[in-house]
C-alpha cells in the first residue's frame, strides 16, 4: 500500500516491488522512467503514485516511457546529467533496451544509475524464461541480486552508490517471486528533496562514442570491472557461514532463503556461501568458500550462470543443474531445492515428495478446465469475432497483450504470438509468400511501443496487408498503465495524447478506418474492405477497456444497462460457441445472462441470430427511451 511505502521511517510490510520503489526514494531518485511489464509493472505504479503524493514534500520525475529502450535512454541522460536514476522493467524489456545499455556501460554513469531487471522463471507471465545475469557479463555491467524484501529495498541504494562509486550502469535483478513477496521492511528515513535542474555539461570525447572514442573506453570499463569485482568480493552483502562438513552450498539471492528453509527441514548445518553480487562474480569469495570443501552444491535461479563459475575457478565436485541435481528448468521453491540437496548429501528429503506430486497430478485431472478467456464485455473479443466473421481463411499474426487471447477457442484469430511488435513485422513477411490475406492484431500500446517501425517498413515496401490496432485506451495486460495513445502521464498530469489515425494517415496509408467492436456490423464491414483493399489497410478498434468502463460508471453513478434473453431463444448456441463471453451461461436447459458479470455492452444481442437478446423491459422504462445515450460507452449522445 502507498502510505506504508510513504511511510517517514519505522517499518512496513511491503511488497518486493514496493520495497524496491521505497529504496528508490530513500536513495533520493531524481528521475525514473519505465515500461510496464509483469513481474515489474508494481515499482513504476508505485512511483507514479509516489511522485504526485510527494509533490513539495519529495520531488522527482517519473515517466511510463513508451518501450524500454526509451525508458533506459531517458534515466541515462539523466544520469549523464549527474541525477540519480532508474529504470525498471520485466526481463525481456532489457532485450528492447540491450542497444543502448551496451554502449551506456562504455560511457559510463555520472549520477547513479540501476537498471532494474525483474526476470520471471516459470514464465508465470512471460513468453520466455531468460537469465538476464547474462547481460551484465555481456554488457560489463554489474548484476547485484537480493534475497529478501529487506535487500530489495536496501539493495537499490547499495546499486547507487556501487553506480557511482565506479561510474557504472548497475542491474539489480529481481524475479516474480521476491518483486511479489511480501515482507517486514526496516524503512530508513525519507529525506525532504527538492528537484532541481543542473547546467549541462558537454563532454563529447565520452558521450558521442565513436569508434576512437570507444576503443578507449572499452580497455577502461574491463579495468573498471575489474576493480569492482574486487569490491563485491569483500561487500558485506556477500557473505560466509559456517557449517559442519565437507559439502557446502552456494546460494544465490532468493535461492538463499529455498537453502536456509530446506537445510532446516533436512536437519543439517552445512557451510553455506550466500551470494548477492552475480556479476562481476566475487572470485576470491568463491575460492576462499570451496578451499575448505570437497563438494559444492549451486542453487541459482535460472540457468547455471554461477555454476559454471564455480566449476571454472575451484577443484572441488560441483552439483547442480549441470549434472541434474537440480533442474535446468522452471521456478525454484523450498522444495525443489531440498530434493537436491538431499540427493547431494545422500539422505532422504523430509517428505516424500514424488508421492505428494503424483497425489497433485491425480487431483489435478478432478478439477474442471478453467481455460483463460476473455473479460465480459472485452471489446476485444468483439474484434476477433468481427475478424472472423470477415474472413474465412486467413494467415493471423499477432501480438502480445489481453487481446493475445483471441487465439484460443471460439476466435482462433491468432496464428502467431512471439515478441512485442512482431505481428506487423510477421504480416510484412507473411504477405510475400502466403496466398490467403493476411491480417495482423496490435494492442494500442504494443503499436506504441514496437509496432510503429514494422508499419513503416510495410508501407515503404509496398506490402499488403490488414493492421487492427485493438485500442482499448490503456495498457491492459499490466495493469491500465497509460500509455502515449491516453494523454496522461506518470506524475498524474496530463500529457498530450498521439492520435494513431494520425500518425496511421502520417506514414502514408490511406485506408483507415476506426469503428467500435461493440457496433459489429460496421466492424466487419471495414475489415472485409479492408482485406480488398490492394496495399496496407489499417482498422483501428476502438473501444474502451470494458474494466475501466465499469470503474468509471461505478464512480460516477451510472446503471450498467441490463440484458436479459428472452423466450424467443431456439438454443442455436451462436452466442455461447462463437462469442464465449463469461457472463453467458447455460443454466437448467435455458441460456441466461448472469447479471453479476454482464457489463451491458450489447455486443450478444447483437450476435443473436433470433433477436432473443434484449435490453430489459425494466432498462428500456428506466432509460425512458434515451436508450442510446445511456448505453453509450464513450457518452458521445447527448440531450441537447
Ligand atoms: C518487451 C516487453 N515489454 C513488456 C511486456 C509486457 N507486456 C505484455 S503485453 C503489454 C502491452 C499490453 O497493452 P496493449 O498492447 O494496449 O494491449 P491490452 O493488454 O491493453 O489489450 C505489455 C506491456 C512484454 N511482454 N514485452
């Protein structure tokens, strides 16, 4: 919660992510900038709020960036600036960003700058499982790593001042466990801060990195590395305990905690080497730890970055993912980790765990399928309903957002999901060498952050295809951030909304069209012009998110209007086999509308091929027959 974030001192039960945002300001952040994405979205959300509750108090800036490349360039700047800066963003946001971290790492930081990487093993809501320890070595930049709450919060200032100290980008990399754990948090004070600009000061020999310029600095970040790999080997967030034995374990961050639990569930106490710094790795610890041992057990979440380290520097047997001991894949718990420890020591864990797994397996088959689908009311469901309405065979890709969901049953609108921006990339490809028409699908802030690029590259070269940019005037997936589509910003101001028409109509395409889903009939009509249409067609869909729809009703006392069916319903089933929206069901031999979840948008009644679906007898007389003004979402009918 914000107040125990905004807490003055004392201590608060955080989240991971909200312990990271209250680290960020009690290092004094002066600028952060960020691009939603799960596990992260919860440090920028708390910022923001943060930022327009702290105004005079704490002043700094915050901005939802349009992709993650622009948030890493905005903190740089800064940071070149001589600010304290950060940005924040899921693990696959730092693929986005890798161009400019690369060569930021060269130049170097002047104010502190931390990067903020929250991996997510499992893919709990990702579409890879991607170590991004890897790019601190790739990128030479330092990979500090937390194991609690209490660090991810004191961790953010330790990156700063290690930043500084060396003049270095810093990673500190989170992962969906700890940044959604919650925890008791020793706050340090908030200072009072105000913000204040600084005169800039050119120092092109370093800024401008061209080739000379770069030679220079690369022989200069491995002496840095160097040094600070030296630093983290004697940094006290790394450190040694005791144990009995010739077995010991070396755990990494949140892994600390799994080893700590499983031990005492094991009832051993074996010598244990708790490491916070990933990268540069700290090699004298490392030696120091194995020259007591004949046996090291690693325990790192995801792949075997410090193990193979470990086998590199010290002569001792190593255990780990390599050798199977512990597995290559997937999230580690308590569990995971007791197993392997146990098979290293050769005893049995506490429990028997296969048999507990194999009871799950045979419970989980009992319980009924709960396939993901969209919300009621999703005007995104309406879409892919009109697409395949239009069409009967087409190639489909598609991108990364709620609106991913049109690839399961009924809609099956969605061919290919990889990355964000790929659809229109993929419809460029696809429209060379496929027969069918192809029609991509773009959620309004995927087309912000990396669709624009691909659409210019169709429009250059002539492809042929049909663009849907699914607009529901947020970013939904993560958590209705803004986005440059809305015209609001982080800090709660209002900033100045990008019309896609525009920008659509800027690029030199000329067939546009907006429509809104919940009106199918115009839906499907632009989209089958659309695919006639010889070059790239762009139909903009635009609906707002049926969640944020029904908050602002709630808060501004307007009736969700009522559906209901009625008795001229001949069970043909359309409404449930081809729209799938939760708020139909199918209850004791009849079709019924569950009032609880229906948003009223209508788009059934008009999907009925019999007219069975009607507004209510009791709405029509409550509405008293200035029906379209009250059920229409964007309350563009008025009474004059
Ligand atoms: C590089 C990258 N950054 C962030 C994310 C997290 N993410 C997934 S979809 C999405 C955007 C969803 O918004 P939008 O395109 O408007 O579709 P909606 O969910 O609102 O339908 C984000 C930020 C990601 N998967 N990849």
């Amino acid at each position: 919660m914000l107040n125990d974030v905004l807490k003055e001192s004392g201590k608060a039960f955080l989240l991971g992510n909200e312990a990271i945002a209250r680290g960020a300001l009690e290092a004094g952040i002066d600028v952060f900038a960020t691009y939603p994405g799960t596990p992260s979205s919860e440090i920028g959300d708390t910022l923001s709020r943060a930022c327009e509750t702290l105004k005079g108090r704490f002043d700094f800036v915050m901005e939802y960036s349009s992709n993650e490349k622009v948030a890493v360039e905005v903190a740089m700047a800064a940071s070149l600036a001589g600010k304290r800066s950060m940005a924040a963003m899921k693990h696959v946001g730092v693929n986005v960003a890798s161009d400019v971290l690369f060569s930021f790492a060269y130049i170097g930081a002047r104010g502190g700058f931390v990067l903020v990487s929250a991996d997510d093993p499992s893919m709990h809501s990702s579409q890879n499982e991607q170590d991004n320890r890897w790019y601190g070595r790739a990128a030479n930049i330092p990979v500090i790593e937390p194991s609690s709450v209490q660090e991810a919060k004191d961790f953010v200032k330790f990156c700063f001042e290690l930043s500084e100290h060396f003049n270095i980008p810093v990673m500190l990399r989170t992962y969906t466990r700890l940044s959604h754990a919650s925890g008791i948090v020793e706050l340090a004070p908030l200072q009072k801060k105000a913000f204040e600009k600084v005169e800039w000061q050119k120092n092109p020999a370093r800024d401008v990195i061209l080739p000379a310029h770069a030679r220079k600095m690369k022989s200069e970040l491995v002496e840095k590395m160097e040094k600070a790999g030296n630093y983290l080997s004697r940094w006290d967030g790394n450190w040694i305990e005791d144990g009995e034995g010739d077995t010991g374990i070396i755990a990494c961050g949140l892994s600390y905690a799994y080893a700590k639990e499983a031990m005492e569930r094991l009832g051993v106490e074996i010598p244990v080497l708790k490491l916070s710094s990933m990268h540069p790795v700290p090699e004298e610890l490392i030696e120091e730890f194995a020259s007591q041992l004949k046996h090291i057990l690693v325990v790192e979440e995801v792949d075997p970055f410090i193990e193979l380290h470990v086998r590199a520097l010290t002569g001792v047997e190593v255990y780990g993912k390599l050798n199977g001991f512990l597995p290559m894949s997937y999230e580690y718990n308590v569990a995971v980790v007791e197993r392997g420890l146990a098979r290293t020591l050769g005893i049995k864990p506490s429990i028997d765990y296969e048999a507990i797994l194999e009871k799950g397996r045979e419970l989980a088959i009992l319980a009924p399928p709960r396939p993901p689908v969209f919300c009621p009311g999703c005007p995104h469901a309406a879409t892919f309903y009109a697409i395949k309405k239009a069409v009967k065979l087409a190639a489909l890709p598609g991108d990364i957002g709620c609106y991913t969901l049109g690839a399961n049953k009924p809609f099956e609108g969605v061919d290919t999901c990889v990355c964000m921006g790929a659809s229109t990339g993929i419809a460029c490809g696809l429209s060379y060498v496929v027969k069918e028409p192809v029609i991509a699908t773009i959620g309004d802030s995927t087309f912000f952050h990396a669709g624009l690029p691909a659409l210019v590259n169709a429009v250059y070269n002539n492809h042929n295809f049909v663009l849907v940019i699914l607009d529901n005037s947020t970013t939904g997936m993560t958590g209705h951030q803004p986005h440059p589509g809305v015209g609001e910003r982080g800090c709660g101001e209002k900033g100045k909304a990008v019309s896609i028409e525009n920008v659509v109509r800027g690029m030199g395409i000329d067939f546009v069209e907006v429509v809104n889903p919940y009106n199918l009939r115009r839906t499907i009509d632009a989209i089958k012009r659309a695919i006639e249409y010889k070059g790239v067609a762009v139909v903009i869909s635009r609906q707002k998110c049926a969640l944020l729809l029904q908050r602002e009703r709630k808060k501004g006392g307007k009736k969700t209007p009522k559906f209901t069916v009625t008795k001229n319903c001949t069970l043909c089933m359309e409404c449930i086999n081809s729209f799938f929206c939760p708020a139909i069901c199918f209850r004791e031999g009849k079709v019924a509308i569950d009032e609880n979840l229906c948003v009223g948008c209508g788009v059934c009644s008009r999907i009925c091929p019999e007219k069975a679906i009607k507004l209510c007898q009791d709405e029509i007389c409550w509405l008293r027959g200035n029906v379209c003004s009250k059920i229409c979402p964007d309350d563009a009918v008025k009474l004059r």
